[in-house]
C-alpha cells in the first residue's frame, strides 16, 4: 500500500461512482468500507466493485488476485462502520439536502475523518454549513468510468484548510490519476466546460445541423476529445446531465438552459447508457 494513502477509506453510497472510487482505493491498497442503505443494495455495491477488480484483473491493471483487494471491502447498512476511517467521500445523488444529511452524519460517525463530497456542481459552501469542522471538508471529483478514469478535481470551499488540499492532491497522485485544483465556483472546472459543449451539442441536433454521430465525430476526430459531447452525456447520465444544467441555469443564467431535447429524453426514461436508450442505442 501507498504510504500516501488512507488505511481506511469510507465511501457513502455504493452506486455507480461509489463503487468506482471504493475500487480506486482498494486497487492501491487501502481498505474500504462502503454504507447503504438496506442489504439489498449493500450487495449490489458489493457486486459492482467485485466486477470491476475482475474487469482490471483482465486488463492487466491489479497488481493481486481479484479476491485480495476484495478482502479489503466491508459493505455495511449501518453508519457507525465508519469509524476509524481516515477518509470518507459522500457518493450518494445529486441531491444537496441528501448530501448535507449524510455528510452530518459521517462526521458524527467518523469524528476524526477527513471529509469529501463527489458532487460535480453544488455548492460546498453550502453542503458545509452543517458541518462541525468545515476546515476539515473539501471536494474530490471523480470522473466516471472511475476505475480508468485519469482526473480528479479538487474543490476547495472558503473553510478548507489548506493543508488539506496538499493532502488531497498526494491522495489522488498515490491513486495513480492526476489531480486539479478549483474553487468552490459552479460547476467546478470540468463539469461547467463539459456541460456547455454538451448543451450546444444538443441544439445543433435539435436544429438538424449534424447527426448525434456526426456531430460527436467533429470533436473526436478534429479536437481529439476521447469521446464526443453526446456520447459522453449517454455516459454520464442524461438526468446527471439536466439536474446539472439546471443547477448552472439558475447559478450563471440563461446560457445554460436545458434544450428541449434533453427534457424530453429524460422524461420519456432515455437516460443513456444506463437505461440502454439516450442520443444514442446502447
């Protein structure tokens, strides 16, 4: 293990990004203790780490048996199981009262930890106001697919003291990503540009300017994204998308409006990859 690196690391909610930033750990050789809410999706987080430490095993990427980094796992429907963490991330939805409440309830359960939300746009002046120790509270964004995933943005709020954000940044290089640093500012860095371009992506085909492939093929081939901007929100989630560009909307004005488009997708249940059906067929 990293000496960088926390021993023991909580992760609150065990979904989709949860899943991806308990492996993250659990590849470099920290323990993990991840919290649900009931059995049931306990071991659906259970099972989504299991698959994804199989996934890097066959790409060549662990360094132990599967079953090894497995071993450092604990899934748990009860909140005290984060005592002793040195570290816990909040990985639950987009939700900003979800977020302060779980939040509340980790620095109680885990008095001495470092705390981190996931969120990829709220406001962590305001997820902090709840909190006993904001000094001890910044942002770690990770980017989905985690696991292979490079970046991760470090939001610091007002309160953060600033030496937890050269601990954070140690953090994120022992996990083998590279790690940027912003304010607490909507939308951060990344999800504010990603979201822009996804937005006008969207008008351009509502207008019938260029296919979704066409117009996805314009960024990958002429400004070497890795994925184009419609393609990428299938990725990400659809509903992901819109709660962001609405948040932005209300934060930075108009030029964020969600286009009908997106409304529309998301009401019919077209959310992406997830649900099979977005801008794209999956």
């Amino acid at each position: 293990m990293n000496a960088d690196l926390p021993r023991i690391v909580g992760v609150y909610g065990g979904g989709r990004m949860g899943a991806g930033i308990a492996h993250a750990f659990l590849v470099a050789g920290s323990s993990v203790v991840v919290v649900e809410n009931d059995d049931e999706t306990a071991a659906a987080a259970r099972a989504r780490v299991d698959g994804s430490l199989a996934k890097a095993a066959e790409r060549g990427t662990l360094g132990e048996p599967p079953g090894t980094a497995l071993s450092r796992l604990r899934t748990t429907t009860d909140p005290a199981g984060l005592a002793g963490c040195e570290l816990v991330i909040e990985a639950v939805p987009e939700d900003a009262a979800l977020k302060a409440e779980v939040l509340a309830v980790a620095e109680k359960r885990a008095p001495g930890a470092v705390l981190a939300t996931n969120t990829s746009s709220l406001s962590l002046t305001g997820l902090a106001a709840g909190l006993a120790a904001p000094g001890r509270f910044l942002g770690l964004h990770f980017f989905n697919p985690v696991p292979v995933s490079d970046l991760v943005e470090i939001v610091a709020a007002p309160a953060t003291e600033p030496v937890l954000l050269t601990q954070a940044r140690s953090w994120v290089t022992a996990l083998g990503k590279t790690p940027i640093t912003v304010t607490d500012s909507p939308g951060f860095a990344s999800s504010r540009l990603g979201v822009c371009l996804a937005l006008e992506a969207m008008r351009m085909l509502e207008e019938g300017v260029a296919s979704a492939a066409d117009i996805d093929t314009a960024m990958t081939l002429g400004y070497r994204h890795p994925a184009g901007p419609l393609r990428t929100t299938d990725i990400v989630g659809l509903d992901v998308r819109l709660a962001i560009a609405e948040h932005l909307a209300r934060e930075l004005g108009p030029r964020f409006e969600p286009p009908r488009i997106l409304r529309d997708l998301v009401a019919a249940g077209h959310l992406g990859r997830k649900t099979g059906q977005g801008f794209y067929t999956w």
